[in-house]
C-alpha cells in the first residue's frame, strides 16, 4: 500500500513540505488510537533481536537514524513502527533556521536524496523539554533515544567544543546514549573537526565531562564515508585513545558518482541506494582492522533487507534507516527483523 499509494501521492509534492505533513498525519492517527494498530502491523517482538551493547538493551537491531526526527516531536510514534531505537537530532545549543530553502531534493530515478538542511532545529532545551516526556529506562513504555550532538553554523571551529559541551550537559537525564557529528557537509568547515588533532580533543572532554556524572552515558562518532583509509585508520586511533563506545558509518556523502537524475548536481549531503556500497565499505573496513575492538551502527543504503544483512555480516552491530524509510515505508523495518531472525 505504501509504495504503491502513498509514496506517489506524497512524491509529488516538495520533500520538506511532505516531511511536516507526514509528521501531522502519524501525530493524528496516534490521537485517534491507532498506535497499537500500528505496533501490531509493523514491529517484530523477538527475544532472539535483543541487543546488549555499551550497557544498554536493545529490543532490535533496526534503529532511526538521526535528521528525521531532529527536534524530538515524534519519537514515541515512531518508534510504533518498529524500530528499537531512535536518534534525535543533529541538535545544536541555540535554535537555528539552516540553510535557505529550497534544500531538500528527492533523485527518484536513483532511490536518493540530496539535503543541505544545515542542523535546522529549535535548539537543545526545547528538545529537552520533549525528552521529559519519556518515561525513564525500565519503565513502561520507554523509548531508547540516542542524542545526536553538533555545533550552531555562527561558533567557529577553534570555539566548537563548547557547543558540544552544552548540548551534552543538557541532554544527559534524557537520552540512553550520545551521537557526537562532526561529519554534515552542510554545516560550513565542520567535517575539518574530523581531522585526528581537533577531533581527540573534542572527544577527550566530552568523555572528561561523562566521568563526572553518576552512570555514564555512552559516547558515539558519526563519521563521513569520504574518508580516506588513512583517515579510518586515524578513526580506530581515535576512538582507543579516547575510549568513546563506537562509531556510527556513515553520514551523507558529497560524492556524485553513478547518479541519473537530472538534479544530481544539486550540493549538500547524499543519502538512500548510491551510498549502500560505501557504507558497508567503511563498516568491513574499521572492523576489520579494528579486530572489532568497538561497536559499529552501520548507516547508509539500505533499502532492503539484504543491505542490512550485508552490514551486520560486514561488522555492524546494529544498523539505521533514514531514506530507505521514505522510499520502502515502514514495513522495511519489519522485513529486515524477520531477515535477521531466519538468517
């Protein structure tokens, strides 16, 4: 039905504007009850897709990557659908436009979408007051929520540690773990903080801060899948020396290779089917010459369940959906669950 009827209908019109309009849709059928219609259609319950990584319980593998659910609005319905984790975020200390409309462009000819949203949120407290609505880990009806962490386009680079710093303060009595993203394209010299100087120092204070606090939150790297094989190699490095508990792969990439949709060219960040080979890519790459010494969320083109599969077996522990979800609809996240359990 979704692919067939919806997702034309809602094809048609701007991506972003389709985004605030599914948001209101999914808020109105959840008005109305029809949460538990959706649980029962959409989510696999299996003891068999329990995962157990940095101290916390997954109750599946198969998680919403951070950038569709930017400022918390919609995490309870949507983790309905069946997902068994969702990241909020990028959020940055002061709420921020973004960049200038248009920014958001669907290559349908390549199962892709090109963004150059600019960490466009309502800033860190009013995600925080969202947060408070969660009820705490172990309790019913509990959402594990990842904070996915970044830095206001106005703060310069040399300054960008303060920014992390308040969004972590803030956030920390409500998420289960932290996304550290040095790795948009579309926030002007923030991947430079990927370079392995700047990058230990943020880290390294971060996890200074996380020492302070009574029960640790774990630390997580969002990285860019244009890195070079050095530069991952500097990522292993990194992520020992710092002892964070993973690394996310991968972001969007700025790379245009293979594309036939007349708006290729279009900047900003590309996501969906041309990214599922670099992804999996970068995930075999730092486990394999990290001898798995980390926990890996692999990210990036998948569209089936045979892309996610490919990730686990390439290393990932667990993987995210963002583009897959628009182009393949909700039943993706089931059909993969199902997948895991039969392979």
């Amino acid at each position: 039905m979704y692919k067939t009827i919806l997702r034309p209908l809602l094809f048609t019109s701007d991506p972003e504007n389709v985004h605030h309009f599914t948001f209101k849709m999914v808020r109105f059928f959840h008005k109305i009850g029809f949460g538990g219609i959706f649980r029962s259609i959409y989510k696999k319950e299996d003891k068999r897709l329990e995962r157990e990584l940095f101290g916390l319980k997954f109750s599946n593998p198969v998680g919403l990557a951070a950038g569709f659910d930017k400022d918390a609005k919609l995490y309870k319905e949507l983790s309905n659908f069946g997902f068994g984790f969702i990241e909020i975020g990028t959020v940055t200390p002061k709420p921020q436009d973004g960049n200038p409309k248009k920014r958001l462009f669907r290559l349908k000819e390549d199962s892709a979408i090109v963004n150059r949203m600019g960490f466009n949120n309502g800033g860190v407290e009013a995600a925080v007051e969202r947060l408070k609505q969660n009820p705490k880990p172990g309790e019913r009806g509990h959402v594990l929520v990842g904070g996915n962490i970044g830095k206001n386009k106005i703060t310069p680079n040399n300054e960008a540690v303060n920014d992390y710093v308040i969004c972590f303060e803030a956030l920390f009595d409500y998420v289960d773990y932290f996304v550290v993203n040095v790795s948009s394209p579309n926030t002007p010299n923030l991947r430079e903080l990927q370079d392995k100087k700047p990058l230990t120092e943020l880290l390294n204070t971060l996890q200074d801060k996380n020492s302070t606090k009574e029960g640790r939150k774990p630390i997580l790297l969002k990285i860019a899948p244009d890195l070079s094989n050095e530069q991952l190699l500097d990522i292993i490095d990194i992520v020992a020396d710092t002892k964070i508990d993973g690394v996310i792969a991968t972001n969007t990439t700025i790379a245009r290779d293979g594309l036939t949709a007349a708006n290729q060219k279009e900047m900003g960040g590309l996501s969906g089917k041309p990214l599922t080979k670099r992804a999996t890519e970068v995930v075999r790459f730092l486990a394999e010459h990290s001898n798995r010494a980390f926990p890996i969320i692999g990210v990036g083109g998948i569209h089936s369940a045979k892309d996610a599969l490919e990730k686990i077996e390439a290393g990932a522990s667990l993987v995210q959906l963002y583009t897959g979800f628009i182009y393949e609809g909700p039943a993706l996240i089931k059909r993969i669950n199902k997948a895991i359990l039969s392979g």
